[in-house]
C-alpha cells in the first residue's frame, strides 16, 4: 500500500508539472498576439499623426483652431477700423501709416475665407498655406504705401484708394508681388547701356509684364 501511494503521489506530481508547463505554454502563445495587438496600436497611432495636414479642416482641432484664430483676428481688425479711438491715418505721425498692416491683413484674411467658400472640403495644410499669405501681405502692402506716389501717380494723395490698394494687394499677394517686381526692373538700374528692362531670367521687361496681365486673379488660386 506505502508504494501505491507513493506512485499515486508521483503520478499526481507528474500531472501537475505538465498542467503547468502547458499553461506556461498557452501563455507564450498568446503574447505574440498580443504585441501584434500592440505593434498595430503603434502603427495606427503613427498613421494619425503622419495623416493630420490630410484631414479636413472641420474635422482637425488644428484646423478648427486656426480658422477659429483667424476669425478672431478678423474681428479685431475690422473693428479697430470703425473705432474713433484707434488712429490708423497717416497723420499720425509714423513712417507707414498704421492703416497699411490693418488692411493688408485683411486683404489677406479676406483671401484666406474666400479660398475656404470656394472649396469648403479643404485640408488642413491648405488652410495652413492660405495662411502664408497673412505675413507675406505685410511687407507688400508697406511696398505698395510707400511707392504709392509711383504706382498711383497723381491720385496717390487720395487715401481710399491707397488704402483700397494696399487691402488688395493683400488679397491678391501673388499679383502684388509680380506687379512690385515689374516696377523693380523699371526703377532699379540693371547695367544695360540701352537701358532695356531685364528680368531675372533674361527677358524684356515688357514681356514679363505681358506675363503678369496673363496670370489669373482669382483669390482662390
């Protein structure tokens, strides 16, 4: 009887060790699955943040944000126009006009809704590209304001339209900049004894310029 019981409680050991060592088994087994799990999470997560300037903008908090900044923005600006407190004249005794920053941004803010009207599906890194335009309208509209005397001529005097242009010029900032770049090749000397107009790459200066009236200026391109 002492063997049988001692067999019995091999037998039981015996058992016991292989139920574990298949559970330990079992467990192997699964771990693959789970980093696969895991390794797919990453990927996905990788995808997302790769993917964010494809998104539409309306569905991206970083699209929403920037279009709710530049609403924001466009509030402020319209309403320092229309305030009495705020001196944007050219009065006020500064180089450029305080007027000259507040509608080139508008001009610019004003292409940055008219893209979005015209193509309501846009993504966010064509949001973040119409933005562009805001610190590259700046520039060109202090341009435009102080070579308004050549670009006008008489009718520079007339702050409207000085105004009115410097807004357009952020609007179109495309337009502008080929329009300041032909007036460039007139006021600056190139070195030509005949005193032709050249261009960058060569040309007549009458030809860019015919290159210019051809480009489109629709503020949606």
């Amino acid at each position: 009887m002492g063997d049988r019981a001692g067999r019995t409680s091999t037998g039981s050991n015996a058992d016991g060790a292989a139920g574990e060592r298949r559970g330990s088994v079992g467990s192997g087994s699964e771990s693959p699955g789970g980093g696969d799990a895991a390794t797919a999470a990453t990927d996905d997560t990788a995808d997302d943040e790769a993917d964010w300037a494809a998104r539409t903008w309306y569905r991206s908090k970083v699209g929403l944000a920037v279009v709710g900044v530049d609403l924001l923005a466009t509030a402020l600006l319209a309403g320092a126009t229309v305030t009495a407190a705020v001196d944007l004249s050219a009065a006020s005794g500064r180089i450029v006009a305080p007027y000259v920053p507040v509608f080139s941004l508008l001009g610019a803010l004003g292409f940055v809704f008219t893209a979005l009207v015209d193509d309501f599906e846009s993504t966010v890194g064509d949001v973040l590209r119409y933005n562009f335009r805001l610190p590259a309208a700046l520039p060109l509209g202090v341009g435009i304001f102080l070579l308004s005397d050549v670009v006008l001529g008489e009718t520079a005097a007339d702050a409207p339209l000085v105004i009115g242009t410097v807004f357009l010029a952020g609007l179109y900032v495309n337009l502008a900049y080929k329009r300041l770049g032909a007036l460039a090749r007139r006021l600056l000397p190139n070195g030509r004894s005949d005193g032709g107009d050249t261009d960058a790459g060569g040309g007549s200066g009458s030809k860019a310029d015919a290159d210019d009236d051809r480009s489109d200026p629709s503020p949606a391109k």
